[in-house]
C-alpha cells in the first residue's frame, strides 16, 4: 500500500482530483466567468488554497517536523476509500472559498509595469531578518501562519497572504523590540512566534477590505491583457 500511495503522489493524483472536485463545485455555482481560462484559473487557486486547508485540519502543519510526502499520501488514501466524505467537504468548502473570492481579491487593469519594488522595499528588515533564520524554522512559521489564518476564518489566496502575515509579524516584533530582540525571537522562540502570528491573523480577519490586488497588465497597443 505506501508503495502504491508514492506512485499515486508521485503522479499528483491527489491535486489533480482535488482540482477536478472543485472545477465541477465551481461550475455548479454559475460563476460569471468570461471563458473556461478563467474558470481553470479559479479552480487552481483554490485547489492549492484546498491543499493547505486540508494539511491544516489533518495536524501536519502545526508540526515543527513536517513531512509533505506522508501527508499527501493521506490525503491519497483518503480520496481512494473516503471520496464521498471529502467530496462533501470539498462543496462546502468551495461555496465559503469562493465568498472570500469575492471579499478579499480585487482584480485592477493597469497599463505600466507590475512595480514590486515598493513592496520589498517596505518588507525588506523583515526579509533580511528571516533570511537568518534557520530555512526549516521559517517554513514552520509560513505553515503556522497558514494556520492561523485558518483558524480565523481566511481560506483565500493563503500563499500571498500568509507571506504578508509573516513579514508583518516580523516587522512588528521590529518595531516593538528592535532587531535584535526580534531576530532572537524568530530564531529561538517559535512559541511566541505562534502567539504573534495568531494576533495579526485576527487582525486580518477584522477587516473587510480585498487582501489581495491581482494585477491586469493591459497593452495599449493591441489591447491584449498579461
């Protein structure tokens, strides 16, 4: 059976069932969508939002040792002998994705560049802090602010918004304590890590406002968009 379950991982069978189950929830919901592009776009977005949301419920991101190929092996056992049941999670929770779709991801046309360096420049303390971090400790807080979102109700676009709660935490701890300090506790206190992720993530859940900005880069010359 664990060789079965690496060929069947190793073939993303679980993504791909995964994305198939929320395509069809999707289009059950008669979702405005321009073309089957757009469609494919929505599904993908919310299978891998589904992907973390089911490593979540499971118990294996809140784990400092987490092994992604025993988890997705569960996950593929339980869509061969539990189907029926994930199915029925995978429709409520593609209604309740989609609602946070719509709540927290704005999509602007724009005809300059994507600018990120704005962005960066105003993480950058956080940035440069973390890079000092040992890498798995760092993957353990990207999966514990994956959590935390989580656990407040956001299930939408996490890999964007647990990067931003992540560096946000840090810049805080920044602010608050200076560097030092701050790096003390992202390297050697993940406990407190914990805490403060949990706070900002309530702090993101009390807002109504998008959290993400999907940028539409229009060419004026032959109106084409990328």
């Amino acid at each position: 059976m664990s060789y079965y379950l690496d060929h069947l991982r190793s073939t993303d069978f679980d993504k791909k069932k995964i994305y198939e189950m929320i395509k069809q929830e999707l289009e059950q919901l008669n979702i405005p969508v321009e073309d089957a592009f757009e469609l494919d776009f929505l599904a993908r977005c919310a299978q891998s939002d589904f992907m973390h949301y089911a490593m979540t419920k499971m118990g294996y991101y809140s784990r400092l040792n987490f092994d992604e190929n025993r988890a997705r092996n569960r996950l593929c056992k339980i869509i061969l002998y539990k189907e029926h049941k994930l199915r029925k999670v995978v429709h409520e929770w593609t209604e309740w994705w989609f609602l946070k779709w719509r709540q927290r991801v704005k999509i602007i046309f724009e005809t300059d560049k994507n600018n990120k360096n704005q962005q960066r420049a105003d993480f950058q303390p956080a940035e440069e802090l973390l890079n000092k971090v040992k890498k798995k400790l760092v993957d353990y807080y990207r999966r514990l602010a994956i959590c935390a979102l989580i656990e407040v109700g956001e299930i939408c676009s996490l890999d964007v918004v647990s990067d931003y709660l992540l560096k946000n935490t840090v810049m805080g701890l920044v602010s608050r304590y200076g560097r030092d300090r701050a790096y003390s506790i992202a390297a050697y206190r993940p406990d407190l890590m914990k805490v403060e992720l949990m706070k900002k993530a309530v702090e993101i859940a009390r807002t109504n406002q998008p959290l993400v900005v999907l940028k539409v880069r229009v060419n004026m010359r032959n109106g084409n968009t990328t």
